[in-house]
C-alpha cells in the first residue's frame, strides 16, 4: 500500500538532492557566506557572499545583493549582482539590476534602467549544425569595391 502517493518499493533519491521544482528562499535580512549549490529555483531577497552554482533558476529581487559567481540556466536580476553571470538560457536584467561583471548567455532581456559593467557574449547557437565554411563565411568573403 503507498502512502503519501509513493510507489512500494521506490527508493528516495539521495538526501539533500535538489529537484527541478525545490524552491529555495533567502529571505530579506538574511546573509549568506559562501557558495550555494542550488538545483532547483533560489529567490534572492537577502544577501549571498559568495557564488550560486548550477540552479536551474536564479530570482534575485531588486533590495537582494549576490556577491560571487552565478550560474543558472535562468537569471532573472532586480538587484545587484558584484560577479560574473552565466545563464545557459537567458537572463533578464530589470530596471533595478546592477551586474558588476561579465555575462555570458544564450538570450538577454534588459529593460531601461538596467546596468551592467562589463562585457556581454552571447553564444552562437544559431550557428551549431553548420559547417566551417558557413561559420567563417563574413571574414572569406571580398570585400566590396566601392564604385567611383
């Protein structure tokens, strides 16, 4: 018979894993030292001294402070974050968002207000698949001559 809707026989998977649906909330007021290895999503309105590693997706509210490292497969920003950003997704900087760093993402939403300090590299997923030649294929072509 199962109770609580679980499978006889079902095994727990290991203790302390994270799953896509946790839910992990650092509330306002709360200060965190060190790193948080976070599977599921993690909502920011306190202060992190440290990274944020492999959540599925980073919240951070717009009083919320993240002081490290962050990677995610989602990054929505409202406050400041003083490291690098890496969204294998997407992040989205609102009008609030201060990164002070480099930021490195599939696809980017910055609303007016928004501010970042450092560089912005998007991957070339629209590229993958296509031979070498298509890759290179700007910089082999001649140039233009201009008509006089």
């Amino acid at each position: 018979m199962a109770i609580f809707g679980k499978e006889e026989g079902a095994r727990p998977g290991p203790r302390g894993a994270a799953n896509e649906t946790t839910l992990s909330i650092i509330s306002a007021g709360t200060t965190i030292t060190g790193d948080v290895d976070c599977g599921g999503v993690l909502k920011v309105e306190g202060r992190i001294n440290g990274g944020v590693l492999r959540a599925r997706q980073v919240m951070l509210a717009k009083e919320g402070a993240i002081h490290g490292d962050v990677t995610a497969h989602e990054v929505v920003v409202g406050g400041v974050i003083d490291g690098g950003v890496t969204a294998s997704e997407r992040i989205e900087l609102q009008t609030t968002a201060v990164v002070n760093g480099d930021i490195a993402t599939r696809s980017i939403i910055v609303m007016e207000g928004a501010r970042i300090n450092g560089a912005v590299k998007m991957t070339e997923l629209a590229l993958v698949g296509r031979d070498e030649d298509a890759r290179n294929a700007p910089e082999q072509r001649p140039a233009k001559k201009s008509q006089q």
